[in-house]
C-alpha cells in the first residue's frame, strides 16, 4: 500500500497544514510532517474534508443505467420521441432496456401501448421510480410471463399480464438470456470524480451473485469505494472491513400496502437477529403503517427510514421518539420538483422531502442519491437542500432548506451511522479525503490512502 503526504491544504479553516497517510490510514498532521519516499500531494491551499458517504445508492442499477435508453424527461417528452428512442437501441440478444419513464410522456404503458410503439424486438422499460417494469408482447413471451405467479405480475380481468409488473427486479434478471450484473468500473469512477468515498447499496433482496459482483470489483479496484449492504440476507455479517452489511431493507410499496402483522413479523424477525431495518416509504400511507408496526413490536438503534417522501408534521415527534434516522434525497426536489407541482396533492407537498423541520426536532438526517433514479451529484443535492428549487424557479417547501454546513454534515456521517457526527480528520481514522477548491468540485480523491481521482 503506497504512503502519500498532502501539503499545503486547509483543515477545518486552518490553512498551511500537511497531512502524511501511511498503511491507509491518517499518521500524521502538521505543519511540517515526517517525510520519507512517500508521493507528495499539493493541495495548493485548498480545503481538505472527509470523503463522502452517499447513504443510498443502486450500484448494479446505476451501471444498467448507462447502457439503457433514456425513456423520460428530460430526454424524450411523448411517444413519438420515445418509439425514435426505442429504434435500433437493443442489445446484442435482441433485447431493449429502457429507463426513467415518466407518465408525462405517453401515460400509463402496458403492454399494448408499447407493442404499438415497438413490436419487433423484446421490450422493458423500468418506470423512473424503480418499482416498476413495462415489458411489450414480444417480451412477455421470452420471459414466461404468460405461465407465471409471480405476485408482482399485473393482469386484466381476463387474466392476461397486462405486461407491467412490480417490484421482480431478480425475477426478471434470471428470465432474461445473459443477463449477468454490469461491470461497475464506470461507476466506481464517476463517485471518485464527485469525491463519494463510501456508499450504501439499497438493493433489497440482493442475492449471491449480487454480492459477489460487488466483491470482485471492489478486489479488482473497479470500485475502490466501501460498501455498507442493505439487502443482503438477514443473517449476514461483515464481508470484509471495506465491504459491510447494514440494516435490513423492508420495500413498503406504495402500489400495494404492506399488511400489518406480516411486516411486524419481519421486524422482529431483524431486530431478534441484531439487524435494524431500512424501510423503503415513499408514500403517507406506508409511513403510517410502518409506525404502527414499531409503535408495536418496537424500534432498535439503527431502525431507518428510507427516503420519507412524505412526512405528516404531526408524526415528526413520533419518528423522534422511536429513534429512527431518516435518510432522504433532496435532489429530488431540484429534480422533479415541477412535476410534483403538476401531480402531487397541495395538502401533500409540504411534507415532501423534509430535512429542517427532522433535523430541529432532533431527528437524524442523513442525504443520499437514490442513483439512478435520482441524480447522483451531491453537490448538487446539497445546493438544492439549500434552496429547495425546481428546475423552472419555483421554491418547494421553503422552510425546509438548510445551510450549507447542515448539507453537507448530511453527507460525511459514516456509514453505519447516518446522519450522526460528521467523521473529521484526525490522526488514526482511515485516509479517505477530497480535496474541493472553494466554488469548484473535487480536484482529487483519497480512498484508503490511494488517489483514485
């Protein structure tokens, strides 16, 4: 493992300081430290801070996301350009795999729909909240669909698959021919260049060749990021130091409620393993019922809530009583903030994506990406929980912003405590750093010690 010493970089407003890493970890920090044949790194007086944690991330999704075909705003706007889209775009098994579709551009698609804007290869579009694929007739047919009872599989009154099925990520994967999970070499690089040091995959129900494709790359140097694991089995334990297994991720989807005693069942099947829970909420009525199964069976340090799209003022106190951190995204706001303009409820968009109102009622807050249905900068999901603006200028839930120290705390808490104490750089923690010249994005990226960006 190479040693670097970084000079000339300012550490919590103190300028003029070096910093030497050695066996990937912080040795020594000073003015002028011990030097050996160690690479040096100026950073010409720029600030120094601890790398960045994106709290919930979808790494096999993300790299799925850069070979697909883009389906939604802001890249097609209605059918004509989406069929322009789908021309000529399928793989080398004759598949196409579209991505981000919104209702905005040709409404809710089903299978007819999509046969009429293409029928001659095999077709699926995942929906931009992820929670749902679009397959056309010709996709349908190679993936079984016809013969299967998979919950998920959505049918018409005659019991035909209406070609739209929900939440059967895996299940379609072993359906469809050489499927295998992408390379996340790309991946790895992009979070590097936007000084992401550590991640927290929020793939539910991750199996073993998930997991072992994230173990490769991370080996192979493709992704030189820690990864925290929401969806490995309950059961599981650490991995290795760099790749760890955290909370237990519960999905409570919005398009079919969660029953009651079922999900209290799971909670404390987790909590009875010494496993938190990560409950995907994105709805009132999801939030609703994941309180009253811990308000029941009860809440353990570590208990979270994924996203909290939607917060009621008045369970706020209750979300605080229980402990539960709340990790959410605000770039959602700069991102499709016009969009729940047009179609979310006016009683509703107050309680969206709140981040000041948690964190003055002593509820921890930690931000993220929801990469690849979010947008994955997070300097610009800090800016947006800064001024909570969509892209035409139209302030959402003004109350909510927070400062700039405040969002980027949201960021830099470790993994296996989001949003607690921000990590600071002190002599002994691991050399995971970004150095970000004032008003610029990162000019370099240290991951245990190594520059990878």
């Amino acid at each position: 493992m190479s040693n670097l010493v970084i000079t000339d970089c300012t550490l919590e407003t103190v300028p003029g300081l070096e910093i030497r890493i050695a066996n990937g970890l912080i040795a020594e920090i000073g003015r002028s430290v011990s030097r050996g044949s160690e690479e040096v790194l100026n950073a010409e007086g720029n600030d120094i801070i601890p790398g960045l944690c994106d709290h919930h991330i979808h790494l096999h999704a993300l790299a799925a996301r850069r070979t697909s075909v883009e389906c939604g705003p802001p890249f097609v706007h209605n059918a004509t350009e989406l069929a322009a889209a789908l021309h000529n775009s399928f793989d080398t098994h004759g598949w196409v795999r579209g991505v981000g579709y919104f209702e905005s551009v040709a409404g809710d698609l089903d299978r007819e729909h999509l046969d009429h804007l293409h029928r001659a290869n095999p077709v699926r579009i995942q929906h931009r909240s992820g929670a749902l694929w679009i397959l056309n007739t010709a996709g349908i047919q190679a993936t079984g669909l016809l013969q299967s009872d998979h919950p998920g599989v959505e049918r018409d009154s005659d019991g035909i698959p209406t070609g739209r099925v929900w939440r059967a990520d895996a299940w379609l994967r072993d359906r469809i021919p050489s499927n295998a999970p992408p390379s996340l070499a790309t991946v790895g690089s992009e979070l590097a260049a936007l000084g992401i040091t550590s991640v927290t995959d929020a793939t539910p129900d991750l199996d073993s060749k998930g997991i072992t494709s994230i173990s490769a790359a991370m080996s192979k140097g493709d992704l030189p990021q820690r990864v925290h694991l929401l969806g490995a089995p309950i059961g599981s334990s650490h991995f290795s130091d760099r790749l760890t297994v955290g909370p237990y991720k519960i999905v409570l989807a919005d398009s079919g409620l969660p029953d009651l005693e079922e999900l209290a069942r799971t909670i404390t099947l987790c909590h009875r393993s010494r496993r938190a829970i990560a409950a995907h909420s994105v709805s009132r009525e999801t939030l609703l019922i994941l309180l009253a199964a811990l308000n029941d069976v009860g809440s353990i340090p570590g208990d979270r809530i994924e996203h909290g799209a939607l917060i009621p003022a008045e369970v706020i106190e209750e979300i605080r009583r229980l402990g539960l951190t709340v990790v959410t995204q605000p770039g959602f706001i700069a991102d499709r903030g016009d969009d729940y303009l047009a179609h979310v409820a006016p009683t509703d968009i107050g309680d969206l994506y709140r981040c000041r109102s948690l964190l003055d009622s002593s509820v921890p807050v930690a931000f993220s990406s929801d990469a690849p249905y979010g947008p994955i900068d997070p300097w610009a999901n800090i800016a947006a929980a800064q001024d909570r603006r969509t892209r035409k200028g139209f302030t959402l839930g003004g109350y909510e912003t927070v400062d700039f120290g405040r969002a980027l705390n949201a960021y830099l808490s470790s993994p296996g405590n989001p949003g607690g104490p921000a990590r600071r750089i002190q002599v002994g923690t691991p050399a995971d750093l970004v150095i970000v010249p004032r008003g610029h994005r990162p000019s370099a990226t240290i991951i245990n010690g190594k520059r990878v960006h």
